[in-house]
C-alpha cells in the first residue's frame, strides 16, 4: 500500500543533537546551502533512517526538517508485507522514532509530504517474471519506457515514476516470492499538492481508496486495467470476433509491429499519419487488448488490485 515517505517539519534539531550529524555545504548558481545530514540504522533488520536539516529552507528563511524512510520496514522490518491500516502504521512507527538517538521526536502524522511510494504485490506466483517482457512493450502516455531485463519496467516522467518488478528478486528474500510489485513515486511535494487538493498533504490525507484509486489508474493508462495479457493466437481471435476477419488480422499485424516500434517508427515505416495510427491502436485497446502479448502458452491473468 505503502512503501517510502518523505515529510519535512518547520523545526530544527537542537545544538547538541547536530554534534552526531554530518554538516554539508553546497554551492549552487543562487549561492550556497547549509545542510545537517544524520542516517541512522535502527533495529536488529537494519532499518535506515535518513534526516536531513536545513537551516534556511530552499523558498523561505524557516528551518526545515525531513525525514525519509520505508515505511513497512519501520513498521514491519521488512519492504515486501503490505501495510493494512495507514493509521496504525503511523502509530507503530512513531513508538520507534521516539528511541531514535540524537535526533528530535517526530510524529508522522504532522509530516508534509513530499515523498510518496504507493504500492501493490500482485501475487502471481511463478509466472511473476513472465509479466516483465510483454510490460516493456507498452507505452505510458508522456513517460519513458525502460526495460531492466529480468529486474522490471518502469515508465518515467520528472517527477513521478511508475514500476513493475520481481520482489523477491530486489529483496533477496524467499518470502516475497511470487510478488509481482507495482509501484508508483512521486518525488516532488508540489505535484503530492496537486494530486492531493491540499496545502500542507500528510499521510493522514492519504486512503486506502485513493491509493486502490491511483494505482488502478495507472493500469488503465497502459490499458491493462481488467484485461489480460494474451498469446498470439487469443489477441488474433478476439480481434478477428471484434471486428471481422480482415479487419481483425489488419489489427494484428499492427500489433505485431508496435511490438518491437515505437509509434513514430511505426507512422513512419508504414507511412501512417499518427493520428490514423493512433486511432488504429485504440481500435485493439478498445477489444480489450493491450498492446502487447505475452510468449507463454495461456494469457497472462489480469492484475486486479484489492486493498
């Protein structure tokens, strides 16, 4: 549900406090910038923390406090287990922020967003690798696909990236098998406050439903929302049911060709304007294909999200 945060407090560590931080001087166009850098490691599962204190904020003269960590491994020990309630998991993390030597009391709760991973583990067992090549193939409208092979997908913008990868393999761990993890970051606390509608965006404003709601939207962008990924032959017969059989086997072959194209290669090698590509392309997104297919014998079941 929830994986990394980052929120930042109007307040400053005291002087004895900062004795156990790094100090840091960077020099920009505008100047330089003071900062305090403290990590610690907490806990037997080596859970890191990562402080950072300016003095002078970047916008304004008032000190600034943030604070960067994964929250189910504060809470859990652990970044693969799926947070139930966002409430409680505040609450757990709190009891061992307060522990937290050199460093002052925070409540997560008061934080401002400015960080922000929602996340979902697809449990698809051992088919999870099978999902990451024919996700390399699809486009995310304004974001650069790239493709880790057999590490995952991410589709980037500026600020906000969206994942799909093996966690057992990033983890390491034998209990996260079979996660297929779909995750979506936002770097940026002005876009959170966009997103959000709100000022000053805690956790506390951010459900279980909006985040069923944004990661669910994010499937229907790569036209995966309640649809499976299919083989040659079932994406063939579903077009050729859709839309007759010379129309449907015209779909396929482009298909086939966005497959290993981007979609102004492909405008330009059959000499299409991309507006009629375009338009082509949603003809199979509207069959309830997306563009895509997968090797494997069956489809690829859906990724259905449930929080």
């Amino acid at each position: 549900m929830l994986d990394t945060v980052r929120v930042k407090f109007p307040i400053s560590p005291d002087p004895e406090q900062l004795q156990y931080w790094t100090h840091k001087t960077t020099t920009t166009i505008t100047g330089t910038r003071e900062s305090y850098l403290y990590n610690p490691v907490i806990n037997n599962d080596g859970v890191m923390l990562k402080y950072t204190y300016y003095p002078i904020g970047l916008f304004d003269p008032n000190p600034v406090l943030t604070l960067e960590c994964s929250l189910p491994k504060l809470v859990y020990g652990n970044n693969y287990q799926m947070l139930l309630s966002i409430d409680r998991s505040i609450e757990s993390a709190n009891t061992k922020l307060i522990n937290v030597p050199h460093a002052p009391i925070l409540d997560l709760a008061e934080g401002v967003l400015i960080r922000l991973d929602m996340c979902y583990n697809h449990k698809v067992g051992e088919i999870v690798d099978d999902y990451l090549k024919p996700l390399s193939n699809l486009d995310y409208p304004h974001r650069r696909t790239k493709y880790h092979r057999r590490e995952g997908v991410e589709f980037k913008a500026k600020h906000i990236t969206t994942k799909f990868y093996n966690k057992q393999r990033e983890t390491g761990m034998v209990e996260a098998f079979g996660i297929l993890r779909q995750e979506t970051t936002i770097l940026k606390g002005e876009v959170i406050k966009g997103i959000l509608g709100l000022k000053k965006p805690t956790l506390l404003n951010v459900s279980r439903d909006f985040i069923s709601d944004y990661l669910n939207k994010d499937l229907k962008k790569l036209a995966l929302f309640e649809n499976s990924i299919g083989t040659r032959s079932t994406i063939l017969k579903m077009l050729c049911a859709a839309y007759g059989s010379d129309a449907g086997f015209c779909y396929y072959g482009i298909l086939l060709s966005k497959m290993d194209r981007s979609r102004k290669q492909l405008a330009q090698e059959t000499k299409t304007h991309p507006r009629s590509l375009d338009r082509r392309l949603r003809k199979i997104i509207d069959a309830k294909i997306p563009l895509t297919m997968t090797d494997r014998e069956e489809p690829l079941p859906p990724l259905i999200i449930s929080l």
